[in-house]
C-alpha cells in the first residue's frame, strides 16, 4: 500500500516524462492485475495436478489391461 501510495504521488509531480509516467502507472496497476493473474494461476495447477493423477490412472489401466490380455491363451 505503501508503493502504491507512493506511485500515485509522484504522478502529481509536474514535467514527468512519458517514461516516468507508464512506470507510475504500471505500478498503479499492478495490485488490481495481481488476484486475477494468481487466481487464473492457481486454476491452472489445480488442472495440472488432476491431468497427472489422470495420467497416474491411465497407466495403471494400461498395465492392467496388458496383464489380462497376457493371461488369455
């Protein structure tokens, strides 16, 4: 909160260049970006973690179906 506090001081700073001024902005922006970016984030592990355990399951299928078709004469 401090940084932001701060950015959005130095923007009332007159004769920024333009630099200066995206860098304050970016800074500005950064918090409301942030709890989407780390939600979509967290989503996309919570997919990657059931995609494994699915993965896990197929081979043990798999190897399962194999053992079967092995004991049929």
């Amino acid at each position: 909160m401090l940084s932001l506090a701060a950015a959005m001081k130095a923007l009332e700073q007159p004769g920024l260049d333009k630099t200066e001024i995206l860098r304050l902005r970016g800074l500005i922006q950064a918090p409301k970006i942030y709890p989407e970016k780390f939600a979509e984030y967290a989503d996309c592990l919570i997919i990657e973690k059931e995609l494994m355990e699915l993965r896990k399951e197929v081979v043990g299928l798999r190897k399962s179906a194999e053992k079967h078709a092995e004991k049929r004469p």
